[in-house]
C-alpha cells in the first residue's frame, strides 16, 4: 500500500492527545481519499485544539471549503 491510505494507516497507530496537528494531518489526508466528511470532523478537531488563532482560521478555511463541494 501506497500513498494517502498508507499514510493513514500509520497516523492511526499514533497517540498524541490533545496535539492539533495529528489530526490536522489526517483531515488532509482522509480528503485526499475524497473521505470529505471524515476529512471535515478532523478538520474541525484540530481547530479546537490549537491555541494559535491563525491556525484556528485555516483549518477552519480548509474545513469550510471541504463541505462547500
């Protein structure tokens, strides 16, 4: 297996509680497999968990323009 499905394996084997960017890193990759609901609920995750208001703003950009397809 290659590519995003293998990337998604492997960040599935990951714990890092409460740290934004493991599940802003899934989101990107459950949308690369066009999982876009997936992709949005990990979007979302990770914007409540960032302390940073300028990344709260992208990821919720990315979120955003992941449901308005």
């Amino acid at each position: 297996m290659h590519g995003p499905a293998a990337a998604l394996e492997i960040t599935d084997g990951i714990r890092l509680d409460g740290y934004y960017l493991l599940p802003a890193i899934r989101a990107d990759l459950l949308a690369r497999l066009g999982r876009t609901a997936d992709a949005a609920a990990e979007y979302a995750a990770a914007a409540h968990l960032t302390q940073s208001s300028a990344q709260r703003r992208f990821l919720e950009g990315r979120r955003a323009r992941l449901t308005s397809r």
